[in-house]
C-alpha cells in the first residue's frame, strides 16, 4: 500500500500489509516487476498511477467507462501517456452500463 499518513497497524481487513511512502513507490514497483508473483494493481490512486505511467511501470491500463457525467470531472492523465495506448479488448457487464477498456501501455 502507498500511503504517506498510514501505518501498517492502521490497515485492516487486508491481511499482512506493507506500507510504502509516495517518495519510495517507484522503486518499490520496478523491485516487485523484477521479481516473480503475479500482477500488481492499483485502484483509485490517479495520481499515483500517472507517476508510474511517466516512469514506464504501468503494462496496461484498465479503464471503466459509464454512462454518468459527474461535474466538470477529473482528468485521468496529467499529460499525454509516454508511448501509446493499444486497445487489447473491450468488455461489457451484464445489468450494467459500464464498459472495461483494456489498453497495452507500448513504451517507446
């Protein structure tokens, strides 16, 4: 988990957890991507996810799109992702308007 107020003891429900400081995530992302295990994910962080974009340590993006207009919004990339995005497949749920956009992250 990154978090630069959390404490490990202040995290439940998550089983055994690592609390890594914003400063230290790049390094502690490119670390796991060399070793072995399974993906990494990250969920709601946007901001956390563009600096990982910028550093080359994103693979793919899965982006859900629905149908609801909130304000003005928020931007989802603070500038144009380094390489490009190819579309790798789409997908729809069933009950719902929501559709999953699956990207490869291409680095140049």
């Amino acid at each position: 988990m990154v978090s630069n107020s959390l404490r490990p003891d202040e995290v439940e429900g998550w089983g055994p957890t690592r609390v890594v400081r914003r400063a230290d995530a790049h390094a502690e992302v490119a670390a796991l991507k060399r070793g072995p295990g399974r993906d990494i994910l990250i969920f709601g962080s946007r901001i956390l996810w563009n600096d990982l974009l910028a550093a080359g340590l994103v693979d793919e993006l899965h982006l859900m799109i629905g149908a609801g207009a909130v304000g003005e919004g928020v931007r989802a990339f603070e500038t144009r992702p380094p390489g490009s995005l190819r579309l790798l497949d789409t997908r729809t749920f069933d009950g719902s308007s929501l559709l999953l956009a699956r990207y490869a992250v291409e680095h140049r």
